[in-house]
C-alpha cells in the first residue's frame, strides 16, 4: 500500500530577515551574521512553547522554501558551489527545489522576546528570505548532532570565493547615514562570497552592476579587477 501523498503541515511562524530577495543570500547558516527573528502565530504564540529553549546555544530551524515551491524539483540538480555545470542528485544536495520544499538551518540562538504581544525568537547567522515559513524549531545539540569526523569531498575541491570587498566614497556616505549598525559588515560577508551566477564568477572584471536588498537599502556593486566595488545603497522607497 502506498503512503498518503499529503501530509499537512503548518507553519508556527515566519521569518523576518534583512535578506529581502534570494540573490546574495549566503548559500548556508553562519556564512555571515546575518540576524533576524521567528515571530511565532498562534496557536504556537505562547511562552509555554519556548520554555527552556534559552539553555541551548544554538537551534534547527526547519522551514519551506516558500518561493520555489510552484517550481517543482528535478532529479538532478545544478550545483552552484560546484561550478554550476555538473549535475547531481537532489538527495545529494542543499538545492532549494527538492521534493516538498523542505530547508534546514542551524542557526545562533539570540534569545526569545514579546513584542507588542508577539513571542519572537532571535536568530543569528541565518540565510533565509523574509517572510519564510517556519515548519519546526528543535535544539540543536551537540552531543549528537556535532558530527566531528564529516567529510564533504566535492566542496572540499570547491572553496568558497572570498573576494576583497570595497566601497566608493559615495556609499561609505550613504553607510553613515544608514540605521543599521551591521550593514557593512553584512554587505562585506555576503559580496565577498561573490554571489554572482557561477558562469560570470571567473570573470575579475565584469561590465554589469548587480543590486541587491538587504534590510531597506538597494545595494548596487560591481567586479573590477577581482575586487567587489558598492557604488551605491539607496533607501528602497
Ligand atoms: N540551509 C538550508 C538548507 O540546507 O536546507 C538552505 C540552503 S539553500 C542552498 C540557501 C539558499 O536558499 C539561499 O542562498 C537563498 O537564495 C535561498 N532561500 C532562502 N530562503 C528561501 C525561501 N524562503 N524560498 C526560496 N529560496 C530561499
């Protein structure tokens, strides 16, 4: 007998986050310190849910890739970290289009709140877009989870880019004038990852400006001599 084809779920939250679009999010939590929050919706806005959750250091935050899920999922996967031209399996990947749209994070617990009578857990080094459905919080830990002898051959072969980031007289101006005391740093830890397509990332000088959302700032950047430049950061209106 074959399994039901549906099972329901329902999200106990949402994300909200810095990261506003999916380009330039880090490919993976803890690849830069990006902070943001899990605001709980009832039923599961209730204290007794977060009871003990502050003894844990760090959480799994189990959600659904909520933009992709129209799109399906294929077999094989493109992986970006390995170039973008090999195929591998979907099982054999972190892709974001996979069977039930299901991502997994390990996140920095920063501490649960009540805001205006909305419980909200703060979260660090997180890579997910704005408005994520949260599925599952679970403690992450270490006795178990900390896999010390892992191995990941094929990324091994594949180091993150890590380039030089910089900024033009007129954005570090605009960074001054800007409320977010971690911008830069999340501007310098996320284009040093050079988010670009994978076929554009060999190319040190590149003709087109890239832009991307963090927080409410419409960051503009390019490549030049292998070197990320921000030429600009406009409040999105
Ligand atoms: N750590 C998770 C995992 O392994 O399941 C996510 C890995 S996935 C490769 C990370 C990428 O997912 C980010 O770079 C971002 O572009 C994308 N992403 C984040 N939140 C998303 C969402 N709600 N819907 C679709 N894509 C999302």
């Amino acid at each position: 007998m074959s399994e039901p084809s549906a099972f329901g779920l329902t999200p106990i939250g949402h994300i909200a986050s810095p990261f506003k679009q999916k380009f330039a999010i880090p490919r993976q939590p803890a690849l830069a310190n990006a902070r943001g929050s899990v605001r709980l919706t009832p039923p599961f806005n209730d204290a007794n849910c977060l009871r003990g959750i502050e003894t844990y250091s760090h959480l799994w935050l189990l959600f659904l890739f909520h933009e992709n899920l129209e799109k399906g999922w294929t077999p094989t996967v493109r992986a970006p970290r390995l170039g973008g031209n090999n195929r591998i399996g979907v099982f054999a990947s972190r892709s974001t289009f996979r069977p039930n749209g299901i991502g997994m994070s390990v996140v920095k617990n920063l501490g649960a709140e009540q805001l205006n009578g909305q419980w909200q857990l703060n979260v660090g080094g997180i890579d997910l877009l704005n408005g994520t459905p949260v599925i599952d919080i679970k403690p992450y830990l270490p006795y178990s989870d900390n896999v010390t002898d892992a191995e990941a051959h094929l990324l091994d072969e594949h180091p993150l880019p890590a380039r030089e980031v910089h900024f033009t007289k007129q954005a570090t101006a605009q960074l001054s004038a800007q409320p977010h005391s971690d911008l830069q740093a999340l501007i310098i830890q996320c284009l040093s990852q050079d988010p670009r397509p994978a076929y554009r990332q060999s190319q040190d000088n590149d003709p087109k400006t890239y832009q991307v959302i963090f927080y409410d700032r419409d960051i503009q950047w390019v490549v030049q001599n292998g070197k990320v430049l921000v030429t600009s950061l406009e409040q999105v209106c």
